[in-house]
C-alpha cells in the first residue's frame, strides 16, 4: 500500500473501488479516516445518532397532549388508527360529527305531491270536523235543562222573566247551538293535534314536543274562555242591557236571540284565550320573537280592536266589543310580559 508524503496511505491505490458505496461506510471521528483506514456499517447495525423511537404517552396523558407532545412527533389517543380505520377518540357517528344537528332533524321530511298534501288536509279537517259533531249529539239531551241553568244565571232575576218562542223551531234550533258550543270547545284541541299530525314529518324534535304540550293546553285555555264569558262577562252585558230597558218597557227576550248573543260570546272568548298558546308556540318555533311583538304591539292592539267591533252586528251599544277587545289586549300584553319575566 503506497504512503503519502504525510505518512498516510493511499486508500485510492488499492483495494476494492469505493464509488457508490459511501451508503454502506462511515468515517471514524467526524469524518476522518480511523488509522488510515474506513469502517463499513452492517446492514442490521443502527445508527446511535439517530432519532430514537417516538415515545408513546403515558395512560394519564392521553387526554392532556400538549402542543409540545405533538411537535416531537409521539402519536396521541386522539390520532392513533384503529382496526376500523377510524381515529381513536372520533366519533364514527355523523349527527355526532356534525355537532348533533342531525339528532333533532325531521325523522321524514321527503317532498310529496300537492294534492296528496291537499287530501291529508282535508282528511284532518273531517276528523276535527266529526269530533265536534259527536260530541254535540252525545251533548243534546241534555241541552233544555242546561239551557234553563244558563238562563236562569245570566239574567238577573231570570227566574221570573221567561223565554219568549217568537218561531216554531226557535227552542230547537236553540239546543243544537248549545250542543255545537261544547262541540267547539273540545274540537279546538283537536284541531291543534290533527294540525300537528300533519306537519309533523318536517318538524324537530323540539317542535314535536311543543305542539304534544299545546293540545292539553288549548283545551285548558278553551275552557277558561268559556267559564270567563259566562261567570264575569255575560252577566254584566246581560244586566246592563235589562236595566237599560226596564224604566221604558217590559222585559220579554225572545229565547234564540239571547242565546244568539251567549253563544257568540262564549265561543269568541274560547278562541280568544287561545292567543298566549298561539304566541308561545310562534316563539318557540323560531316563527317571531317577542322584540317584535312588542316593537308592534299598536298594530296588535288596532288589530283586536277591529276583530272585536265585529260584534257590533249584534250588540250596537258597543259593551260586547269593548270588553272582547280588552280581553285580547290583555292576553297579549300578558303573555309578553311572562315571557319577558322568565327571560323568552
């Protein structure tokens, strides 16, 4: 082996080329041959230099991986693969991934011909419709004894004024308006229900459980309507109009035009009391809010009042109407008012 002027030898003037195998050798102290001489690497030796194993976290750091646990490169819970091909501490779930939006959607909101909608429509009104007449047959024979308690009550002194018969149909046709009455008030809850079922295929979860809480609230509120009407309302229209009347002439109602007058009220005031329900629902389901309402209240307030004087056909002195009107501003100045004290 030739040697150099500097003592070393030769390494190019004999032995094996070393073109293209710098891969499989390494120079002993930073580079430099060791003795003159090159080490060669085995292939299964690895290098000390190199970068160890990433390091798994421990078990009460699975949850706590800092920034830093991630730049040096050591897989996380969060991120390892698991058999199914999904990251571990990810939902497989879809609603889940979505922020569960998908939870609360429509179970079956598939798009449907027009008249197919027109004909379940139509069907649930005759449902509505059948309730109300069923209950007014059961409710007919019982009718003139009820009709003799009302009458009795709402007149002052109704014992000693009778009811005059001006038509041969007159007491009839008085009953089947009195059975239609109690047909009415248990049909507007299951209008609410039928109304429901309709659109219940489009709704949330939480529009479900709103309008199933609103159908025993509507025949609560009916119900109140009708008591109001007749225990505070009826009495005092009634005695105003008799004591209008006594100083110029006898009193002799006729049988089908007061009952005319009860039954109207009555049935306007159970459609009344349904204004908070109406609100409350409106609000709930994200229809309006109650800044709006309030930011319109005069335009409500001119509204009932115009509703109201529709009475006037059959009450021209007006105390019908202003008492109706009333009644609605107050259920509705009301209902806000709840809502604005829990906070709605």
């Amino acid at each position: 082996m030739a040697e150099d002027s500097d003592g070393r030898h030769d390494a190019a003037s004999e032995g094996p080329p070393w073109d293209g195998l710098q891969s499989a050798v390494r120079r002993v102290g930073g580079g430099e041959s060791e003795g003159g001489e090159f080490t060669r690497v085995d292939d299964d030796e690895q290098p000390s230099a190199e970068a160890s194993e990433p390091e798994l976290l421990p078990e009460d750091r699975h949850q706590t991986a800092t920034p830093r646990d991630h730049e040096a490169g050591g897989p996380t819970a969060a991120t390892q693969p698991t058999p199914g091909g999904v990251a571990a501490g990810a939902s497989s779930d879809p609603d889940a991934a979505g922020g569960g939006i998908g939870m609360d959607a429509p179970e079956s909101d598939e798009e449907a011909p027009l008249g197919e909608h027109i004909e379940e429509m139509v069907t649930r009104l005759g449902i509505v419709v059948a309730i109300a007449a069923l209950v007014s047959i059961v409710v007919f024979p019982v009718t003139k004894p009820l009709i003799t308690w009302m009458w009795n009550y709402v007149l002052p002194g109704g014992e000693a004024i009778d009811p005059r018969v001006y038509q041969p149909l007159e007491l009839i046709i008085t009953q089947v308006k009195v059975a239609s009455l109690a047909g009415l008030v248990v049909a507007l809850p299951a209008f609410v229900y039928e109304s429901y079922v309709f659109m219940r295929p489009g709704l949330y979860r939480n529009e479900r459980r709103y309008y199933l809480a609103s159908v025993p609230t509507s025949l609560v509120l009916s119900v109140v309507g009708v008591l109001f009407a007749f225990f505070i309302v009826l009495p005092y229209t009634m005695g105003y109009f008799q004591s209008y009347t006594e100083p110029t002439a006898d009193v002799a109602f006729a049988l089908g035009t007061t009952f005319n007058l009860l039954l109207l009220v009555m049935g306007y005031l159970a459609v009344v009391f349904q204004i908070p329900l109406f609100i409350m629902l409106a609000i709930m389901l994200g229809v309006t809010t109650r800044e709006w309402l309030e930011s319109r209240r005069l335009l409500f307030w001119g509204a009932f009042a115009g509703i109201a004087f529709t009475f006037s056909a059959i009450d021209p002195t007006g105390i019908v109407p202003v008492i109706v009107a009333i009644t609605m501003v107050v259920l509705f100045e009301g209902t806000l008012a709840l809502l604005r004290w829990t906070g709605n």
